[in-house]
C-alpha cells in the first residue's frame, strides 16, 4: 500500500528532527610547535561524541590527543598518532574537553583535520516509530560515508604534496646533474687538447 500525504510528511519531519539530534562538525586547525589546542563539548548523561581526526601535513605527521571529562579525568589519549577515533558515552552532565598538543615538536607545525559527530540520547520512555529507527541508520550510514570521503580527501592532500616535493628534487638533481656531465666534457676536451699542442723551441 502506497504511503499517504500524512506519513510522507510525518517521515519529513522525524528526518529534520533526526538531522537537528544528530550533529557533525568538520574541521581542519594549524598546531603550532611546542602548543596545543583545545576544544568543548557540551554534553548530557549517556549522550555519544565520537572525534575522528587526520594529520593533513607538518613533521612526520603525528600528535598528541585526549579526552578528559568535565571534573578532568583521562577518558581517552592517543600518542604520536597520524590518525584515529575516539568515542565516548557520557556518564554526567557538563563540558567534555579534547585537545590535539603538539608539544613534542619544537619546529614543525602541524595541519589537523578532524570530526565531531554527537548524538543525542533518547531514553527507553520515548516512543521510537520504525521509520524513526531507520532514519538512524541511515543518517549514522551517512556519517560514515562522509568521514571517509574526508578521509580520502586529506590522504590524497598528502600524497600529492609527497609526489610535488619528490618530483622537485628528481627536477633539481637531474639539472645537477647536466651541469656536472658539461663540466666534466668540458674539462676532457681541453685536457686532450694540450696534448696535441705543439710546442715550438725558440
């Protein structure tokens, strides 16, 4: 039986309403050498936050990350790492803090790109409809889908400035190269010309 107007429009409205619990944040920092950077959350009891990030460039591509909850406590760090996921489910209400430090560096920068993804709990009490539950799925299908093509597109960032800065150096050292081999010419022509120079005896 095909839907009517009114469950189009009611599966309208739990899509807008899913979009507005469901939350995704992008974004790409510099961390300078020898700093770190900062961010809050604010969330409630069994709320989900998920923080996925990527070294885009600067050093060896590595930093420092974790996660502390609003009284301070460790609930997660990584270290060195040039990518990862953390996730977490709040245990109390209050501000959620995680920081990328890249104090270990003392002269290179780094380019961090990560995301923030949060859902919004929804107690056993709520009447979830069907529709409502796969609209779930798909906006969490979705978010994944979006992390890896950001993914993709910060590895594919990388590769390129890798195959810049090689074929710069190939260029270089090849120009070196053809300077060295006209030199060398240059040196043996006149070297085997003396010998058949001929020297009078006044």
């Amino acid at each position: 039986m095909p839907p009517s107007f009114l469950q189009r429009l009611v599966a309208g409205w739990l899509a807008i309403l899913l979009a507005l619990q469901y939350t995704a944040y992008a974004h790409m920092i510099d961390v300078p050498a020898g700093k770190k950077e900062c961010f809050f959350e604010d969330l409630h009891k069994q709320d989900k936050m998920t923080v996925t990030y990527q070294v885009g460039g600067g050093g060896h591509l590595d930093i420092d990350f974790w996660l502390a909850d609003p009284e301070g406590r460790l609930l997660g760090k990584q270290v060195k790492q040039s990518t990862g996921t953390l996730s977490i489910t709040a245990e109390k209400n209050g501000r959620f803090e995680y920081c990328f430090s890249n104090q270990m560096s003392a002269i290179a920068d780094k380019i961090v790109s990560f995301n923030v993804h949060g859902i919004i709990y929804v107690g056993e009490d709520d009447v979830v409809a069907p529709i409502e539950r796969e609209i779930r799925l798909l906006a969490h299908g979705l978010a994944a889908v979006k992390d890896e093509q950001e993914y993709i597109v910060v590895r594919e960032k990388t590769h390129r400035n890798t195959a810049e800065s090689t074929n710069d150096r190939v260029k270089w050292w090849s120009v070196l190269q053809a300077v060295v081999l006209f030199a060398v010419v240059g040196w043996q022509v006149y070297y085997l010309k003396s010998f058949f120079e001929v020297k009078r005896v006044i």
